[in-house]
C-alpha cells in the first residue's frame, strides 16, 4: 500500500534539501504523492511542479504550514492543494517571512545574553533564500559548538518555554484556516500532541472549519496513532499525515516517504478540494 507524505520541508523555509534533491528522496522512497509545506512561502512549488516532469509516477499537492497564536502555546496548521499564485495570498505570507526575521534578530540577541554568541549574518547563510526559522538558529549554534546537534538547541534555548525564546504577533489559528480555505485549500492541524489541551482546539477548530488532523506523524507511536484516529473518528475530521523531514541531521530523524497518509484516505482530502 502506497503512502502520501503529506509534511516535507526543504531549503525554502527550515530544511536542509533543496527542491529538487527532496523529490529525488521522495521518488526513490516508494511514496505516490507527496507535499512540500514550507513554513510561510511557497517559493520552491514552481520549481517542483517543474522538476517532477522527471519523475510522472509521482503526484505533488502543493502545501504550507502557517504558525498561529493560541494563549500560551502556538498551533501549526498545514493547507493543501492551494491556490498558491493568488496575489493576496502571497502579500500575507510576505508580511508573515518579515516577522520571522523580526522574532530571529531577537533571538540571537538573547542567546548573546547568555553567552551564546552566533551572528545574525550568519544565521542568514544558512538559511540561505529560504524563510528564516528557529532551525537555522540551531544550526548556527552547532556550527559553533554550543551544542551537538539542532535537537538540543530546542530542549532549553529555542523551545516556547526555551531562556532565549521570542515572539512576534501571529495570526489565530481560525485565521490561518481561513487564509487557507480563501486560495481554495484544504486545513489540517499540524503534530497535534504538541499542543496544550488538544482536545479542546480540535472541537473549536473543526466548528471554524478544520478538515482534517495529523494522525500517521513524525515518530509518532502505535498507541499515539490510535488515540489520535479515535479523536479523528469522534470529530469527522481526516487523519492525515506525513513525516515532517527537515534533514537537520538529528539522530533518527524520520525519512521523507516512510510515514504518512494512507492512500484512500488521501483520496478523501483531494476530494474536498474540488
């Protein structure tokens, strides 16, 4: 049975593959569809339609991640098969790239407090033209030996909670639905165990128009999966899925194509976008 892995970034936002060298991973992974969801822009998505002439076997739903505010905590909703030239559409994600800079510039000064010293010149080189986000920060600090690899940096330093942590404002998470609905797009909450009081945002969100929910994610366990399928059930929302490779290099990271959305249950998210 074939999978689609339905949460892939690359060097557009916070992973470390190109464009191009993510769909020669997905191609030789043994997936049928796939999505980049970059977070904030859609950049690489021409680029991809454009290099996929290569492998036709595959399908590629073009995708984003938004970040949203809750109180507290924030919540990551993925959008598919979007409309993704919309003028509109892109000024946002515009505004929503420049507040990223915003939230790294006070980040490294933080981490400077602390004496953790990295640039922010440098933190640019690496993410290159990519959208500024918290990994590249980590990578910065690994490249200078604060710590081992990215996964570390988060635990006590870039995480919400983490001493060197900044925030700039975000849209709510009904926003970020409805952003995604106006170009045509099908809204799926993002790794929901990682947010506080779960439950109650999927029932808000499913009466704002939430679709569907991560189920099949990450390195996610049998017994998270069939929690999550549960409130998936209970809610009529989609289990979707995927693997949510970065290729930042930490230990054991999931690779692009071995998890994700089974087939048919693909077909019921397509369904809804047309």
């Amino acid at each position: 049975m074939g999978l689609a892995d339905l949460h892939l970034h690359t060097t557009e936002s916070d992973g470390r593959l190109s464009v191009t060298e993510l769909i020669d991973v997905v191609a030789s992974s043994g997936a049928k569809v796939f999505s980049i969801t970059d977070h904030d822009t859609t950049n690489g998505l021409d680029k991809a339609f454009d290099y996929l002439k290569r492998y036709p076997e595959l399908k590629l739903v073009p995708g984003i991640e938004l970040s949203a505010d809750i109180e507290n905590d924030e919540i990551h909703m993925l959008g598919y098969f979007i409309d993704y030239h919309q003028i509109a559409f892109q000024d946002k994600l515009s505004a929503f790239r420049d507040g990223r800079k915003i939230r790294a510039k006070m980040m490294i000064e933080k981490l400077s407090h602390l004496g953790m010293d990295i640039t922010w010149d440098r933190v640019q080189e690496i993410a290159g033209e990519g959208t500024v986000g918290r990994p590249h920060i980590a990578l910065a600090l690994v490249e200078a030996g604060y710590f081992k690899v990215p996964k570390e940096a988060f635990a006590n330093h870039l995480n919400r909670t983490g001493l060197a942590y900044a925030e700039v404002p975000k849209i709510s998470p009904q926003e970020a639905i409805q952003l995604i609905k106006s170009v045509g797009g099908v809204a799926v909450l993002a790794h929901p165990y990682e947010i506080v009081d779960m439950t109650k945002w999927v029932k808000i969100l499913k009466e704002d128009g939430l679709d569907g929910i991560e189920v099949h994610y990450g390195a996610y366990d049998s017994n998270t999966i069939e929690h999550l399928l549960r409130i998936s059930k209970a809610y009529d929302l989609i289990p979707a899925g995927g693997s949510d490779f970065h290729g930042l290099g930490n230990p054991g990271e999931i690779l692009p194509g071995s998890v994700g959305t089974p087939l048919e249950t693909f077909e019921r998210l397509e369904r809804l976008a047309i």
